[in-house]
C-alpha cells in the first residue's frame, strides 16, 4: 500500500460522513515539532473549501488502539460531492 495525498482534497457529499480510519482515509501529521504523547490531545485545523477552516482537537491513543465507533451510515464515499478537505 502506498500513501498519497488525495490530489484536489477529500470529497465530502452534501450530508454524507467520511470515516478516517487506519487502512483508509486518514491524516498524517507531518513536521511535528515534538512527539506525540499518548493521553494527551493535539490541535489541528481542517480547512474545507466551503466551510472554511475549522479547528479541532484529536485524542492521542497508543498504537493499534481502537478508535470510537463509526456508525454504520458512515463511508467513505467520495463522488459528486460539493465539499472538499484540503490537507
């Protein structure tokens, strides 16, 4: 498998959820200026194309450690939306 940036963002459809999850579409933080710590949260700001930016705080877990729940509505669904995510 091969990571790659989603070139032109991740489509988000009107009133659809995109579920980032390990093997599919996630994050990856890159030139942080220190480690991560488990327990602790970090900071980041999402920037759609009509929603603007918007700031939210993740929740550092140990590797291989479970997520929340996603629910079975969510996917990752990624045509003809209107909403893009930009990394």
């Amino acid at each position: 498998m091969t990571m790659r940036p989603i070139e032109g963002g991740l489509v988000i459809a009107p009133g659809q959820t995109v579920a980032l999850a390990p093997g599919g579409f996630h994050l990856m933080l890159m030139g942080l200026k220190e480690s991560l710590k488990q327990g602790r949260s970090v900071g980041i700001t999402l920037e759609f194309e009509r929603a603007g930016k918007v700031a939210v705080d993740l929740d550092v877990l140990g590797l291989g450690a479970q997520g929340p729940a996603v629910p079975a509505s969510a996917g990752a669904d990624g045509g003809g939306g209107h909403e893009h995510m930009n990394h």
